[in-house]
C-alpha cells in the first residue's frame, strides 16, 4: 500500500495505490489522522485511482474519517472511483453520506 498525502486549497487528498483490506485499514487511518492534524486541512479527498478492492474495513475507515472530518465542520470526497469501487460504495451506503466526483477539480468545485 502507498499512501501519498498532499494539500491542495485546503483540501488533504489522499492518493492510495494497493488494496484497503484489513491488513492496511489501520496504516491508513494512522496517515491521514497525523496529516489532518499536521497540515489543518479543512476537507478531506481520498482519491481511489490506485485501489482495486476494498473490504468492510476500508468502508469502516472512510466512515470513520467522515465523521471525524464532519465534526470539524468539513467535507470528505471521493474521487477516481472504478467500477468495482462505485458498486461497493452503493451497496454500503457510502454515497449517501460521501460526495463522489470523477476529478479532484470537480470535488474542488464543490468544497
């Protein structure tokens, strides 16, 4: 798993490359909590290009971060979703409470 972490207009996107199993779940959580803190992002962006898959794990750490970032008074996307991912995301509800964009530029647009 590589976690690559970068601000941007106050947003925090978090590029993944690998799968989010239970394996990587807590690696992950632990980068983006240090770097919401580090860099005082305001939104958080998970930009899911490089993942494949995704157990309920992954789902437990986005739901996790949502509500930590919801509490601050932020928002949390999600972009570059393959069709795999999106159907994971619908069945567990995730974009009910999860904005999805296809670009990091239209989530943007919408922070």
């Amino acid at each position: 798993m590589k976690i690559n972490c970068s601000l941007r207009n106050n947003n925090l996107v978090i590029r993944l490359d690998g799968d989010i199993d239970h394996h990587n779940a807590q690696i992950i959580r632990d980068a983006v909590n240090r770097e919401l803190h580090r860099r005082d992002a305001k939104n958080l962006v998970f930009d899911f290009a490089g993942v494949d898959f995704m157990d309920s794990s992954g789902i437990g750490l986005i739901i996790g971060r949502y509500k930590e970032v919801n509490a601050a008074g932020g928002k949390l996307f999600a972009i570059n979703i393959n069709p795999k991912l999106n159907r994971i995301f619908d069945i567990s509800g995730l974009k009910k409470i999860i904005q999805c964009y296809e670009s990091l530029e239209q989530a943007e647009l919408n922070a």
